[in-house]
C-alpha cells in the first residue's frame, strides 16, 4: 500500500513529498493511517513505537483522549470566524502565565511565520536590518533564515537555498553555536537588529548550549541595544511549562513558540516585552496579518495540551523515558559515538567524540545513523530519518514501551560498526 501511494506521490509532488524530510525513509516512505498514544500505525499494517512524535508537538502522544475532546467540542460550534474568539485569549493566558519573556502574544500559523514576524519586529524596532543567527540553527523556511540552516535543510543538502536574494544575504550574519567570541565581534558594528538562537540547537541533531553561552548573548545584547530571540518552537513547552528561558534561567526580549502549544494542530506564536510587541499593527507600523491566526481548533487544542501538562506528571514521565534511552543507547553502541540529551529528548552521533556545534555534527557519519534508522525500523521503532534531527519522547512511553525499545536498540546499534 504504502508502495503504491509513494509511486502516485511522485507524479503529484515535487519529490513526491510535501516537506523534505518525509523523503528521508528509504527505500520510500511508509504512509501513515492512525497513530494512538506511542504508536504509528502504517497503511500497511505495521505497527511502530514513535519518537519522532510530529517533530515535537505530540508530547502527550497520538490522540490524546483530553484534546479530542477540546477539538470535537470546537468543532461543534464552528472552526473559522475571521473574528477574535475566547479561546484566543485563554492561550494567550496560558503562554503569559508560564513564559517569563511573554508579556503580550500575537498568534500565527507556524513555526515559520513566527520567526519572520519576530525578525520583522526586531528591524522595525531597532531601526536596523542586520540579524545574526547561528551555523545549524534551523528557524523555518523563510529567505532570512535559510542561510547556514539546520534540519531538512542541511540533510538535502542546501543549507543556502536557492531563491534568495544576494540583497537579504548581505544582511545575515553567521557565528558557530556556542561562539561568544564570534558574536561580539559582529554586534560591535552596532547594525545588528537581533541576535536568534535555538537555546537547545534541535535541528542539527541535538546540541546543548555551553554553561555562559546564552547567559553571554544576553549580556551582549544588552550592552549593544539588540534584542535576543529565543526560538522555542521545540523546547517551548517541552523543557517544562517556562520552556528554556526558565530552564537556563535567561530571559530574551522576544520568543517564538509553536508545536507543543497547538497540540498537535498547526500554530506559531510570537511573544515578549510588551514596548516590543506593540511595534505589530494595528498599535504599531510593524504588520502582520493571517486568515488563520488564533485558529480556535488549534487554539482549543493547545489549551487542552497546557492543562494536561500543568501537574507534572507529563514531564516526570518524559524525562524518565529519554533519561532511559539515552543512557542505554550510549552504552550499546560500540564504536566512538556521542550521544546529546537534553531533559526529554535527545539525538546520538556515530563516529565522533564531542557534538558542540554544526561543524562538529557534520562531521558524524550519516551513513551509519541511516543504516540504524532502517533496521529500526524494521523492527518496528521510527526514529528520525536524518541525523540532523531529534527523538522525542511522550508521556505514553512507559515503561514497558521503553524496555521494549531498548531491546531493539541495542539488537541494531552493537552490529553496528
């Protein structure tokens, strides 16, 4: 089945698929038909433990009973409005509650269109057009981020995208992660609108910022009158209900936000200082405008998803699965390896011995990561197909779906050499 979708794919798709990293399953992808808490269930009838997870927003897993509910409910009185709703503002309650940067909130519809309004605000508040990101760093799929990206980006081989103008390329400027050194050097020019930053790097793998690191960017935006984004479109929601700014107790000027807090359904979000956020129209002359923004579906869902994860239970039991994992997977793999975990989720590295930055992930053999991925999943495991992502957990994996998976890790990953 999955075979015969894949061969009709192609003559409908460019690549014959509608984001890139699909097409990393090889021989061709499999097709999924349902997925239930830590499962896929695919056209063809295999059943797969999943941690990939949608890429991150799946963190109470596949249809979780409380946000069937909240979306069914929605459904019933309607799913577009063109017109503010109340479920809006009880996200927006939530995010503001939680994220200590979120002082006002603007929704979108992407992880993608949050980064480029967030970007957009920072040069219509500073007066600015220069940005500065990190080497691997993957913000989305727009012109000013996809110089030296990460994710599907660096997988297929074009971290610089075709299609961008040499114009907004003059306006990028590039440090490796995890590079102070790098970064002062270019905000003390004093052209830079914004410095963006993965606070755990989820998109080259996983890459854990070193201790001063971002605590470095922040004085240094400071003292150069730049505001510091973190991108949290991961780690929002996942590193605890105050996602990374309250894990490494650093507080930007805006975050991006998006997976987790649509539970499963598609949102973006852009927050922080209120000065800041009022620069969007229609209080300011910074615009941004979407059909579908505050989408009460995905407004609905992602309150539903919030609400579950308040009592605690969801993060005990997500860390304790990576923790797991990660801790098994190091000691069965036999040849140099790496394997980077932050709380509840993780990636490994085949073939080096440090991973602290794009440079240094590049430089994992891949070819061994995929051939692990693809007697994984035969064994009925789906991690993800590129190295340049990340394995997530959810609090369905429990223990017996852990012990199961750690089984079959270990039958792949000590042949392989």
């Amino acid at each position: 089945m999955s075979h015969d979708l894949w061969e009709q794919a192609k003559t409908l798709f460019a690549g014959g698929v509608n984001s890139p990293v699909r097409a990393g399953v090889k021989p061709f992808p499999f097709y999924t038909k349902s997925g239930k808490g830590p499962y896929l269930i695919t056209e063809d009838s295999q059943r797969l433990i999943d941690y990939v997870l949608g890429y991150g927003p799946l963190i109470l897993g596949h249809a979780h009973p409380k946000v069937i509910e909240a979306v069914k409910e929605q459904i019933d009185e309607g799913w577009l409005y063109g017109t503010p709703s109340k479920t809006e503002v009880e996200l927006a309650k939530l995010i503001i509650k939680y994220v200590p940067s979120a002082e006002k909130v603007r929704f979108v519809n992407s992880g993608t269109e949050a980064t480029m309004t967030a970007l957009r605000i920072s040069r219509g508040y500073t007066g600015r057009d220069k940005i500065l990101k990190f080497d691997g760093n993957y913000h989305g799929a727009h012109d000013y981020v996809l110089i030296d990206a990460g994710s599907a980006a660096t997988e297929f081989g074009v971290p610089f995208s075709q299609g961008i103008p040499k114009e907004v390329v003059s306006t990028v400027v590039i440090c490796p992660y995890n590079d102070l050194e790098c970064s002062e050097k270019a905000l003390r020019r004093g052209d830079i609108a914004s410095v963006i930053v993965e606070p755990v790097m989820g998109n080259m793998g996983v890459i854990p910022p070193k201790d001063g690191f971002l605590k470095g960017l922040r004085e240094l935006t400071k003292e150069y009158g730049t505001l510091l984004i973190f991108d949290e479109v991961i780690t929002g929601f996942r590193l605890g209900l105050g996602g990374a700014q309250s894990y490494f107790k650093v507080i930007p000027d805006l975050t991006t936000l998006g997976k987790i807090i649509g539970g499963g359904f598609p949102i973006g979000a852009i927050c922080g200082k209120r000065e800041v956020m009022d620069s969007l129209t229609p209080s300011g002359r910074v615009f941004n405008a979407g059909t579908f923004n505050a989408n009460p579906i995905s407004m609905s869902a992602g309150i539903a998803t919030i609400r579950e994860l308040e009592s605690g239970n969801v993060y005990v039991k997500t860390e304790k699965a990576a923790t797991a994992l990660a801790e098994e997977i190091d000691k069965a793999i036999r040849i140099p390896h790496v394997v980077n975990r932050v709380y509840n989720f993780f990636q490994f590295f085949l073939g080096v011995d440090r991973v602290e930055n794009a440079a240094d992930a590049r430089k994992a053999k891949r070819e061994l990561y995929v051939r692990a991925h693809e007697k994984l999943l035969k064994s009925g495991v789906f991690i993800p197909p590129s190295q340049f992502e990340a394995l997530f957990t959810s609090s369905e994996h429990n223990d017996d779906i852990v012990n199961e998976s750690i089984s079959k890790f270990k039958s792949v990953l000590e042949d392989l050499v």
